[in-house]
C-alpha cells in the first residue's frame, strides 16, 4: 500500500515567520513530488512541483527533495495571513518498473493557520 | 495556462434524479481526467482515473454504475451521478493531465441531493 503522510496540524505561526511543512511518502521508485493548497471550501491549487533533489525555490515557497530519505517538505518564508491553508502533498504512483501511473497519492493534509 | 472548468459549479436535485457534471481542460488536451470526491472536512478521496478514448478506471468501493464517466474528447469529461441519493451529496472535483503529468484541478462541483 503506497502512503504518503503528512502531520495533520493544525500548524500556527506568526505572521513573518517561516512555516515548514513535512511530508514522508511509502513508494521509493516515486519521481514526482507536489504541493498543493486548499483554501476551505475550494478545489486544490498547485504551488510547487519538485522531481530531483535539493531545493526549488519559487517565490516565497521553498520545496526540499530528499529521495533517499523518502522525505518532501515545503518552507513558506514571511507567512502572511492568507496562507492560512490545508496544504496537500502529492506523490506520482509509480509502476514496479518505473514508469508513471498518471494518477497522484495525497496526503490528508496540514492544516496551516497565520496569526496576524 | 493549464485552466480546468468545471460546469455546474453547484447543484441541488431530488434524491433519485440523474446529475452530469463537466470538466473541461481549456488550454491544453488532456489526455487523462481524474475525479475526487471530498466531503466535509476529508481528504480527497480518488472515484476513477479515465483516459480519452477508453474506459474508466475505479477505485475499489466506487460504483462504476452509479458513478458514469465518459471522457469523449482530450478536453471534456462527464461525470454522471445516477440516481442520487442524500449520502452522494459531497464536493466533486475534477483534474486533468498531459501524458501522466502535473495535475491541474478544475474549481469543483457542490452536490446537494434532497
């Protein structure tokens, strides 16, 4: 069974702080890593994709790769209120042999909250 | 780019009535569609993945009978919730890809069956 896990929350920081979001994911053949934020009430909307290791960096959001680790983590630096958000971290299934299923494994999601 | 629509944005029926529900990619062609379902509080559960041209493919639990998809075109697929009952009430999105790629979704369906 594939997984990917991801700390419920909520999560509360300030705002201006940094926000990190973890996320562990079952499937080590697994090529394709995302982040997407759901507003309440709303479908989810990508933010990042990553597929090597390392960092990706776009904007105020920071998405870290460790494969090795089987580990994706999305940093939003200066959080601002309206980055309250569940964030949902999605993995791409794989087949045995490597190739992509097309179809995403979700995390449940972490429920982040802004504070002013 | 990379838009996805979704037609209705909400709808009300009577328990046992038939609703459809579209998802267009407007930008680009899709070559695979995939509908959610999330109620209230949940996370997105994954009904059926569909490739245009072919036969849906369901997740284990989903009715395929109940739940009609028909992608007929690289741009458009149909959700059709037959029958519907008070329990199939929930919040349906949709998303669509290109060759197995980033999904983009489309902005949802609110079913409501009385």
């Amino acid at each position: 069974q594939k997984e990917v896990e991801q700390n419920s929350g909520p999560l509360s920081v300030p705002e201006g702080a940094i926000a990190s979001l973890n996320c562990t994911y079952s499937d080590r053949v697994s090529q394709s890593f995302f982040w997407y934020r759901q507003y309440s009430g709303k479908s989810p909307e990508l933010i990042m994709s990553i597929y090597s290791n390392g960092d990706k960096e776009d904007g105020r959001f920071t998405a870290q790769l460790n494969k090795a680790s089987q580990y994706v983590s999305l940093l939003i630096r200066d959080s601002q209120p309206s980055d309250s958000a569940t964030y949902l971290c999605a993995v791409n299934a794989q087949f045995v042999w490597g190739g992509s299923q097309g179809n995403l494994i979700f995390g449940k999601g972490t429920k982040l909250s802004v504070k002013p | 780019g990379a838009v996805v629509s979704q037609h209705p944005s909400w709808v009300i029926c009577k328990s046992g009535t038939s609703v459809k529900i579209e998802c267009r990619s407007l930008d680009f062609q899709a070559t695979t569609m995939f509908w959610y379902r999330q109620f209230p509080k949940q996370s997105l559960m994954l009904m059926a993945t569909s490739n245009e041209g072919s036969k849906a493919t369901y997740e284990q639990g989903v009715e395929k009978d109940k739940f009609l998809i028909n992608h007929a075109s690289l741009t458009l697929s149909t959700l059709t919730v037959t029958s519907a009952h008070p329990e199939d009430s929930s919040f349906y999105i949709c998303s669509a890809s290109r060759r197995a790629e980033t999904q983009y979704f489309g902005p949802g369906t609110r079913l409501l069956v009385l």
